[in-house]
C-alpha cells in the first residue's frame, strides 16, 4: 500500500480540488444507482463515527453539510482519519454488492470507495495509492468516467 502525502501550497483557491457530489447528488444516487456507478466523484463530509468491517478493516460513517450520512471505505491505511475530522475525500462510486464485506456495518446499497482525501484543518493531501494523474484532474475539477 502506497500513501503519499502532498503539499497543496495553492489550495486556497477554490476552484482546485472541487467536489461534485453533494445532498442533492446524494438524493440523485439513490434512486439511480446505475446513473452514478463507476464514476468517480468528490465530496466534503465530517468524519461521525467507525466501525469494523467483514474484513476486520475500519470504515468510516461521514455527515454531508445537509445532515445527510454515508459510509465510506478508505482503500488505504484509516489511520489517518479521525472522528471529528473534516475532509474532502475522491472516492469511486458503485453499487455495493450483496456479498461486500460492508453489510456487516450498513444496509446502504451506495458504496465509496475513498481514493485520496484532502484534509481541510492543514490543506494536505493523502493519496492511497500512486495516481498523480487522476490527482492532478481533480485539482483541475475533471472526473474519471463522468460522462
């Protein structure tokens, strides 16, 4: 596993970095899954709790800014985050399959599977895995996959 941790010197600016999913996406996602699976999308959430997983991993319960919840899985270490953390997080979406490990914890057919997160207290940004690319198309607000 690969974590890189990168300054964001400019992110300041609210233009880098955005988030395409929000309440109303949410809204959106749940009664069209199908329109939204496979697509990479971004949002800002406070971390509200944990829980173990099926695969003894932690995965994380986050509030949206309209009260809204949603658990999220890191693909990397969770160390890093904290309950009480705010954080804008890439994830990619999918239909969370009947089998997935995340049963144990949620009922919720939406999965996220988080792929980097920004942390929005010290600006820094934690990468789980090598993807400078697809780094580099959010900070300029493209999303994998989106049509």
């Amino acid at each position: 596993m690969l974590i890189s941790i990168l300054g964001l010197a400019n992110a300041q600016k609210n233009e880098e970095y955005p988030t395409n999913f929000d309440c109303a996406q949410l809204d959106s996602a749940k009664n069209n899954i199908k329109d939204w699976e496979k697509k990479n999308v971004a949002f800002d959430i406070l971390i509200v709790d944990t829980a173990i997983d099926g695969r003894k991993r932690t995965v994380f319960k986050g509030q949206l800014s309209c009260g809204e919840t949603v658990w999220f899985c890191p693909l990397g270490s969770s160390e890093i985050l904290k309950v009480g953390s705010r954080i804008r997080a890439l994830s990619y979406f999918r239909k969370r399959s009947f089998l997935d490990p995340m049963r144990k914890v949620t009922n919720d057919k939406l999965d996220f599977l988080v792929l980097a997160v920004i942390d929005l207290k010290n600006k820094r940004i934690i990468s789980f895995f090598n993807i400078p690319k697809q780094i580099e198309d959010w900070k300029n607000g493209i999303f994998m996959l989106n049509k």
